[in-house]
C-alpha cells in the first residue's frame, strides 16, 4: 500500500470512529451548535466546543473573538483551565501530525498561540510541565506563517531535558524548577518571539523572576552544596574541566542575581564568599580557555557592581595572610597586559577602575561591615 493509500485510510478511520477520548469528555448537544460562533459566549458562560478535526477553524475564530475583550479573556482562560482543555487538544494534534494534515496544524498553532496569549500564569504554567510541554511546542513547530519550513522545538527541549549538575541538587522541587524556566526562557525567547504581546511578555518575565529568587534563595542556603561546589576548585585530583564547569555555574547563577533585589543579590553574594567565592578567580581570570576568562571577568564585575568594597576587604586580607602569593587586583592588570581580546581588555579596565574609584562609596555595609 502506498503513502497515499494509508493516508486516505486513516482518514476514513478517524471519521469513522470518531475519537478514542471522546466517551471520557461531555459530549455537546445539537442545540449548542449553530453558525454562529458566539453561541458559546452566553451571558458570563464562555466555552469553546470538544475539539476535533472538523471545529478546528470555530475554535480559532472563537479564541480570536475572545481575545478583544479582557472579560471574554478571563472567561476563557478559566474554561481552559476547568476542561483542561489543553489535554483535549494534544490527541487532535497527534492525529493530525498522523494524517500530515498540514493545514488543520497551522490552525492548531494558532489556537496554542491564542491560548497562550490569554495571559494567565497557570495557563503558562501549565504548559511547561514535563508531560506536556513537548506535546505543546509540537504543535508550535507548524507555524503558518513559514509554512514551508518546520521548527524542532521537541527536539532541543528532548535533548536539553537532562542538563549538566556540576554538583547534584538533592531537592526535586528545585531542580524541576530550573526545567520549567529553562522552557519559560525557551518559549519567551525563541518559540514566540515574534508574537508576544507586551503583556504576555510580561506575565514570562514575572514567572522567570519568581523562579529565579526561588532557585537562588534555595541553593544559598544549601551550605552543603556551596561547599561541595567551591572544594572542586580547591581539589587536585577533580580534572580541569569540572573546575571549568565551576566557573560557568557561578557566571549563571550571578548573573541571575542581577535582576534580584538588593537584599536577595546581598545574601547571595554572602553565602558565596563564605564557601570560597574569590577563590575562583586563580582558576578562572588565567585560564587558556577565553570563555572561562571572560565568565571569571563578569563574574568580578558583578560582585564591584554590588559591592565593590568587599573585593577590595578580600584583596587588603590576601596581602595581610600571604605576602608571597600574588593578590587579586595584580592577577588582573597581569592580565589587562597580556590579553590580546578587546572585549577581555576593556573587562579588566572597568574592573581597575572601580577598584580604584573609592570615592563611589563602599556598598552594603550589611555583607563586609562599616568602612574603618
């Protein structure tokens, strides 16, 4: 039998049998179908009708229509959360991708699209769990505005699932949250970026953000993992790239700190320089590797963003401790000399400059105590 011949066939099994899942849902009465799609907007009751191949067009018309009103929205988006609606649209789109019926995916996109742009956190946050988020980007991959080229979301988000713990996180709770941001980032920055809405935009962002502050309030106080984590750097048998994939750890997780309020990015930059934060600029600022050099560059800049006084309280204590061992600020204008990087260089420059600016004031006093 050739492709086109199986192709017919599941067709006709499809109109034939109907869907599978249909007995576990409510079916609809005729006296709820008509031409126009505003029969399911009644009143303060805003439904959409059980999806299938043949209501795919009404469903998008109907989400479009809700999408005027911020009442209709709201309606809406609390139909699709009470129907778990998103769960009856993950098996039509199986059986579309089954039948490569290309045209009901590019309007099955658009109802994800649309759904999405309700702007409703559980929404969101539903989609990004770990049993459905493939199955919704799948539906993202058949965009109908490129309808000749076809995304592999499902497949960066497969491989990417497993991501690489230089130290393992023991708390499931967390570690699934780094999933869910990773996936919140993924979507915000590559599956919709060419369609978010402002506000949309926004309700990302602020889920991004409060995942943020728990994932480090989280490992900060995880004296344990700190301390596993920096011993790496100090050991003599851990190979050199597990002390690199130190460093890059401790790039992300300052750079996350920069959009944390001051007490949260306070609080982590004193738990890190407890557990041997500064430690980690012999190993990284003269590395061979010029990504490891610039992370351990930005890694710098953004503890002087916040608190220049306690780089300079650290380099004053490595004199004091050890006068033969070569302090931070020598390590750096070595390095300002010898990197032939512009970029690098003008990195070192700013790190110098404020090291040296003491008239900018001394930071938080709450992380290196009052200026004598």
């Amino acid at each position: 039998m050739d492709r086109q011949s199986r192709k017919v066939q599941k067709t006709q099994y499809y109109q034939t049998n109907r869907f599978p899942f249909e007995c576990l849902l409510t079916a609809l009465s005729t006296d709820d179908l008509s031409d126009s799609p505003r029969s399911y907007m009644n009143g303060n009751s805003v439904t959409l009708p059980n999806p299938e191949l043949a209501n795919l067009g009404e469903i998008e018309m109907l989400l479009k229509q809700a999408a005027t009103s911020v009442y209709e929205k709201d309606k809406l988006a609390t139909f699709i959360i009470n129907e778990n609606y998103i769960d009856k649209l993950l098996p039509v789109f199986n059986i579309c991708e089954d039948l490569e019926n290309i045209p009901d995916l590019h309007v099955l996109c658009n109802i994800m699209k649309a759904i999405i742009l309700l702007n409703d956190n559980i929404i969101i946050e539903y989609i990004i769990k770990d049993e459905k988020i493939l199955g919704v980007v799948g539906i993202l991959e058949y965009d109908p505005d490129f309808p000749n080229l076809k995304a592999n979301h499902r497949d960066y988000l497969a491989n990417n699932t497993k991501f690489k713990q230089v130290v393992p996180i023991k708390d499931k709770a967390i570690e699934s949250k780094i999933h869910q941001t990773f996936r919140l980032q993924y979507l915000k920055d590559v599956v919709l970026a060419r369609t978010l809405e402002d506000s949309t935009f926004a309700v990302l962002n602020s889920l991004i953000f409060f995942n943020h502050v728990d994932i480090v309030n989280h490992l900060q106080h995880d004296a344990e993992f700190l301390k596993e984590l920096f011993s790496i750097l100090e050991s003599k048998i851990e190979s050199l790239q597990r002390k690199r994939d130190v460093v890059l750890f401790v790039q992300q997780f300052c750079a996350i700190a920069k959009n944390l309020q001051m007490a949260s990015r306070a609080g982590l930059y004193r738990a890190l320089s407890q557990h041997g934060l500064f430690g980690i600029f012999e190993h990284s600022l003269a590395d061979p590797d010029p990504l490891v050099r610039m992370a351990g560059a930005e890694i710098l800049v953004s503890i002087l963003e916040h608190d220049p006084n306690l780089v300079r309280s650290y380099i004053l204590a490595q004199v004091k401790q050890d006068k033969l061992k070569k302090p931070l600020v020598e390590t750096v204008i070595q390095r300002f000399i010898a990197d032939q990087d512009l970029g690098m260089k003008a990195q070192y420059a700013e790190v110098i400059r404020v090291l040296l600016d003491t008239t900018a004031g001394f930071g938080d006093s709450g992380i290196t105590g009052p200026a004598e």
